[in-house]
C-alpha cells in the first residue's frame, strides 16, 4: 500500500510499505479522503519538528470505510463508513474532571501518533463513529473541522434568533457560521479578504468588510443597538480581538476560536462593563462529532464549496505547495485510494 512520509524541511515522501492487521482493540480503515488541516501546514512548515516523530505519517481529518477487525473489536462489520474523532485519552486522570478531549496526557492521532494520509489506517477502536451509508465521503473528510465549529457553537450557548457575528471568513469561520445558521441564528461575517468576502456572499452569508465598513455601527443598527449575543473570534489577529469586546452586546459571550501562542493586549474594561463572558473553546467532544455527521449527512448548507481541490495521495507534495501559493484557498483533501 501507499503512505505518505512527512521528513521535515517542508518535504513529503511517498513509501510503499505492508498493509499491517489491526491489533487487539484496532479496526483497520480503508481510508477514503484526508483533508489538510491548519496543523498539518504548522508541521509541513516546520514548526512542530519537536513533537512530531520525524519521519511521520500525519493527517487526522479523515473518512473511510472498515477494512478489518482486531480482536475484541464488537459492533462494527466490514464496509461500514466510518470516521474517526482523534483523540486518544488512554492517559486521562481524576484531575482532567472527566474532560478527556483536554486531558492533561492527551494524544492527538495524526500529529502525535501515525495518520491518515496512507492508504490503510490502524486505529483504535473507540475513536471510530459510524456514518449513514448515504453519507457521501468525500464531504465526510469535513466533519472533523465541522466538528470544531459545532463544539464552538455549543460552547457559545447560541440560541435561535440571536445575533452571532464571526470574526473571520477563512474554513472554520464558514463552518461556525453555517453551523450558527443551522441553530437558527442572525449570522454576521467579519473578513477583509475579497475573495473570501464573495465566496461567503455566493454561499448566502451576510459579510462585512470592517475595513471599509465599521463592524460595530453594522451590527448595531442591525440589532437595534442590542449587538451580538455570541461573538466567534476565528481570525487570531489583534483587530480582531480589539473589536469582539465592542461588538459584543451586554452579557455577550465572547468565543476563542483561534489559537493564540502568544499573550495579546484584550479590553478588560469591557468584561465588567457589560458583564461579558469570554469562553474557551478547544477540539471536540463526542455529541459535537454526532451533530456534525449529521450535518454532512443531510448536507443542506455549502459544504461543497469549502473544498479548494483535491489530489491523490502520490501528489501530496504538490498538494502541500499548492496550498502556501493559495493563501485564499478553503480546504484542501488527499484521495487515498
């Protein structure tokens, strides 16, 4: 079988190797589509050299289909579509308060451990979650990232008929907002990049430019001064952490979306002066993963349009170069097979 081999210096190697039996408590997969996440550029530029295990199989957002099963294994048959959610919590504590998805020890598959972008894949049992065979694998590549967006919204508390404004129109601000809209809220998009502002309005988002329009006057006379109920901050740039404090509306909560290596200046003020709750929001959780196969199931919003292109697994180079030339580019997915 084929796999592809991460080796540092932003450069991929395709390898053949022996397609292996699944161990005790393992289902091996026949992998349909991988998609590329942000992490797996962070590794391609060379910038988790010292957690990944060079040279290294990566890839985690992923669909396919079971190809066999170790032993122990119960409640899954051959040819099932699956997906996996991974996150490996083997080293969860009484201190992670039966939080697995942040456990202290927690394993990420994919980044810490062997990936998808191979043609089989062995994994443990219980990452998998079972699609509907009507479920089309190839939009099924997108329930990982999906399943962030619907674990942000949760953590947002959102409501039907509030007003949420996303901060950010790149893959997962499109996804939050599509799953904001699926709640039945008023979603507003915040992004400065053309391309990106049309490919929202094509998909039927209102958007706004705060650059040449100011976001916070917007979304007042929208809500007749009320403002946002929930603001996501997806775009991880000081602007934008400037404003979701006066976007926010009085006890608006305030989702951290994007990840932030590096302390940022916030508007504390604003916190105590309209009683904002600013909510952290990492990964996913399993009910997040159910509701986002769900969504891709009925596929009743755009997903379609979030994917970029699509290459085989022997092209994966290309793939990853194509991606740092496409800087406005969505989502872009390996075909295993």
């Amino acid at each position: 079988m084929k796999a592809t081999l991460y080796e540092g210096n932003k450069s991929f190697s395709v390898v053949e190797k022996e397609i292996e039996a699944p161990a005790a408590g393992e289902v091996r997969i026949k992998v349909a589509y991988c998609g590329v996440c942000g992490t797996d550029v962070h590794i391609y530029h060379g910038m988790m050299d010292q957690r990944v295990d060079i040279p290294q199989i990566i890839g985690h957002e992923m669909s396919g289909t079971v190809d066999a099963i170790g032993e122990g294994v119960t409640g899954y048959k051959v040819g099932e579509k699956i997906t996996v959610r991974p996150l490996d919590n083997r080293g969860e504590t009484a201190s992670d308060k039966g939080h697995g998805h942040i456990a202290k020890a927690l394993k990420f598959i994919g980044i810490d451990s062997p990936g998808a972008m191979q043609q089989y894949w062995n994994v443990p049992a219980f990452t998998l979650h079972k699609l509907k065979e009507e479920t089309d694998l190839k939009l099924a590549a997108l329930i990982e990232p999906l399943s962030v967006a619907c674990h942000d919204v949760r953590r947002g508390r959102l409501q039907k008929g509030e007003t949420a404004v996303v901060l950010g129109g790149g893959p997962i601000g499109l996804l939050v907002a599509m799953v904001a809209k699926s709640k039945g809220a008023n979603v507003v998009i915040s992004e400065v990049n053309e391309i990106r502002i049309k490919m929202a309005e094509e998909m039927g988002f209102e958007v706004v430019n705060p650059v040449k329009t100011d976001l916070v006057e917007y979304v007042e006379k929208k809500t007749n001064g009320g403002l946002a109920d929930v603001v996501f901050e997806v775009a991880g740039v000081q602007p934008s952490l400037d404003v979701m404090t006066e976007v926010a509306g009085i006890r608006g909560r305030i989702v951290m979306v994007a990840i932030h290596g590096e302390k940022k200046p916030i508007d504390l003020f604003k916190f105590f002066w309209k009683e904002l709750e600013l909510v952290g929001a990492r990964v996913y959780e399993k009910e997040d993963y159910e509701e986002s196969i769900e969504l891709i199931t009925k596929n009743e919003y755009p997903f379609e349009s979030i994917i970029t292109d699509t290459k085989p697994l022997d092209q994966i180079q290309q793939l990853f170069e194509d991606i740092d030339a496409t800087p406005t580019g969505m989502k872009f997915l390996v075909d295993c097979q």
